[in-house]
C-alpha cells in the first residue's frame, strides 16, 4: 500500500501551521481582554473629564495619553505608566511653550522634534519615554490649537495621567495570572531539561545532553519574563486596595525565582559538564538517580513547598563524592560537588535559611 504523497504531507503540513497559528492568535486575544478594558474605560473618562467637565471640545490628547501610558505592555507597574506620562507631559509642554514662541511650519516641526526627543533622552534611558513625548509633542504641533489657548492640551495630558494611575490601582489587570503563566513556563522548562540530563546520564547519550542544555538555555528569557511580570504584579498590588493583600504571597514568588534564577545558572554548568562526560560512552546510573530526585524536588517546589524541603533535604544528605561514587574519578566527583550549591538554592527557595541548608551537606 502506498504512503501519503508529498504534497499530501506538504498540506498536513500547512493545515498544521495554520492551526497552531490560529491558536496562538485566539491566546493573544483573550490574553489581552483585561488590558483592552482598562484601556477603553480609562480612555473614556479621560474623554468624559476633559469634554463635560473641563469644556473642552477636541480633547485628542487626553485620550491619545491614556491609551499611551496604559497600552499592552508585559510590564504594567505603575511606576512604568508613570514614567510614560512624565515623558508625555514633557513632550506636551515643551511643545506648547516652543509653539507659542516661534510659531508653526516646517523647520519648527523639526526643531520641535529634535528638542523633545533629545531632552526625553536625557531624563529617562527608557526609548518608551522619548517616543512617547516625540509623538504628543507632534499632535501639538500639527493639530489646530484648541479654544482656551495651547496650554489647554498640557491640562488634558495631566487629566490623562490621573486618569491612568487612578484606573490602574482601581481596575487593575489580574498580574497574578501572568506572573502564575510565567512561573509555570520556568518550572516546565527545567523540568523537561532535567528528565532529558537524567536520560544523558543513564544512557551516555550525548544528543539527550545537547537538547537538555538547549533547553536550559531558554531558562533565561523565561526568568526575565517571570521577572518582569512579577514586579509588574507588586507594584499593582501596592497601590491597589483590591489587590494589596496578596502582597506577601507575590514576595514569596519574588524569593523562589531568585533562588530559581541561581539553580538554572548551576544546572547549565552541571549541564556542560554531564555533556563532555557522555562522550565517552559510559552509563551513570547512580548519577541519573540523583538528578531524578533534584528534579522531584523541583516539582514539589512549584505545589508544595513543605515536601519540597524534605525531597531536597534528603538529596543534600546524600551529596558526598566519596558515599555516592566511591572510587570515582575526579571529573565526576566534581560534579557531585556542583550539585551542592544546586541544591541550597533550592532548599533556601523552600524558606530554608541559607545556613541551615548548608548545614545538610556532609562534610568533603
């Protein structure tokens, strides 16, 4: 019987693609539907305060602020979105007072520009900050000055800003979620890096210790993220009543991914050298056994940080070159050793205290 054609495999193929694209898209949407509504209701009582309240009839800044300060960024600190609107109300004001000192036209467009954006540079490193107040500082330029004078845009950039904190501690994006996203990815991620470094180690399988350390090495933009989303989480919950008392379980997160941070670092270098050591063909069940039970220990870490510390507990007992691998040679007792250090960053991620964590380890 004859096998699928290729271009029948090249089909299966797109069919595939497209799907998994389709998927990713729906994902990114639903992902940003609570940011999309705290963007529309602050922009729209932004519109409100400046329209009804204040009297102005175009308010195109206060909207166009909001929507900049707020955006869909990853990292929605309020001190970020702050950052955001100084720049803004620099660019704003700037304008507005080069404005109506040397009039509009081309060469005043660029001079404009150039003095906001080198002026934004300047303040803060943050490339958001200066593009922010380039593009306010060119609304300014360009549009028609409202009723009231041009300085009436920098009082509705001022409305905006308000208008953004305000939302941003009252209608808070749920951080938690993404910072529990995050973490989820790490803990995958190392997780499947170790059961492949377990099968290196059982089998000499040089290819198995490759893909373990390619997989490790993806560890570092996941902890950048679980960084980002993380400190984006605190700085919400301390200004939001609604979100404040978790305050102590987020400082839990922010100490299990430092110590995560450190363990990753070491199982990359444990990684490198479990890679040269396979070459030489050789099994090292009782070295696999011990990875199997760090990366039981890690599992245990992201649901139960209690039986985490007594799986590591009893891994970190065991580390002594000359117990675990007697009569070995150097090169793989130094790998028990770089497994030491391993396991205290992961027993002071349990709420071990660093000391007593190395008080665990035998003495070499």
């Amino acid at each position: 019987m004859a096998g699928p054609s290729a271009n029948a495999i090249r089909r299966l193929e797109r069919s595939l693609r497209r799907r998994i694209e389709i998927t990713q898209r729906m994902r990114r949407v639903a992902t940003s539907v609570p940011a999309a509504i705290q963007i529309t209701i602050a922009a729209t009582a932004s519109y409100a305060i400046a329209h009804y309240l204040l009297g102005h009839q175009f308010p195109v800044v206060a909207v166009t602020v909001t929507i900049t300060a707020l955006g869909f960024a990853r990292d929605a600190r309020p001190r970020r979105v702050l950052d955001i609107l100084v720049g803004i109300l620099i660019g704003i004001s700037l304008s507005e007072v080069l404005l109506f000192l040397i009039g509009s036209g081309p060469w005043q467009l660029a001079l404009v520009l150039g003095v906001t954006l080198l002026i934004a540079r300047f303040i803060s490193p943050s490339p958001a900050f200066a593009v922010a107040a380039g593009v306010q500082s060119m609304l300014v330029m360009l549009l028609p000055a409202p009723e009231g004078g041009v300085f009436v845009r920098s009082l509705d950039g001022l409305v905006a800003g308000v208008v953004a904190l305000v939302v941003t501690a009252l209608i808070p994006r749920d951080p938690r979620r993404a910072a529990a996203r995050d973490a989820k990815r790490l803990f995958s991620t190392i997780d499947e890096a170790l059961g492949t470094l377990q099968l290196a180690l059982e089998t000499a399988d040089e290819p198995a210790a490759d893909l373990a350390l390619t997989r490790l090495r993806r560890t570092q933009q996941l902890v950048d993220d679980w960084t980002s989303s993380l400190e984006s989480a605190i700085g919400i919950a301390k200004i939001s009543p609604f979100l404040r008392r978790h305050l102590p379980e987020l400082r839990a997160q922010a100490r299990l991914l430092g110590c995560l941070d450190l363990a990753s670092r070491h199982l990359r270098i444990i990684t490198r050298r479990v890679d040269f050591l396979v070459r030489d063909g050789a099994a090292r069940p009782e070295l696999a056994a011990v990875v199997g039970r760090i990366s039981a220990g890690i599992r245990c870490l992201a649901n139960d940080q209690s039986l985490a510390r007594v799986e590591l507990a009893a891994v970190a007992g065991d580390l002594d070159p000359a117990v675990l691998l007697p009569g070995a040679d150097v090169t793989e007792a130094v790998l028990v050793l770089l497994m030491r250090p391993l396991v205290v960053d992961l027993m002071v991620a349990t709420g071990t205290p660093v000391d007593e964590a190395r008080a665990l380890l035998p003495e070499v």
